[in-house]
C-alpha cells in the first residue's frame, strides 16, 4: 500500500486493511463515504475520531503499527457487506 494507488480496488484494500486492524482491537471503523477525489474512511482510535482522505489511510495503517508494536495481516480480504 503506498497511499497513491486509486480506485475500487484500492480502496477495497484500504478497507480491508482498516477491517484488519478493528479485527485486532486496534481501532474502530465506522464508515467509509465517496468524497471529492475518492473516499473518505472513518475510525475511531482510543476515543478520538479521524477522518481519512483514501490518500491518507496508508500512512496512517503503517503509523498506528508503528506506534503499538503490533503486527497484522493486512492481506487478508474482509468479506462483502
């Protein structure tokens, strides 16, 4: 994932990464919307709300594991709604 990757499919593995991470306790995921120039995730890490450009969630996956020390398979796909 290197945050500049567009379109459905890219935007399939963000979430599917973000699905991850909620998976490990790790943050919660409460939507993701279309916005102007691709989509707009949010999540909820430790009570505080953070809205993501589609651009932004790669470096923010990579931070948030930096941060805890924790490994996850970000691979893994999550299934359709």
């Amino acid at each position: 994932m290197t945050g500049k990757e567009r379109g459905p499919a890219a935007n399939r593995r963000r979430m599917n990464a973000l699905h991850a991470l909620e998976n490990a306790g790790l943050l919660t995921f409460v939507r993701s919307a279309p916005a102007e120039g691709g989509r707009q995730f949010t999540v909820i890490v430790r009570g505080k709300e953070h809205v993501l450009a589609s651009s932004e969630v790669d470096a923010f996956v990579r931070g948030l594991l930096a941060a805890t020390g924790r490994t996850v398979d970000l691979e893994t796909p999550f299934p359709e709604d």
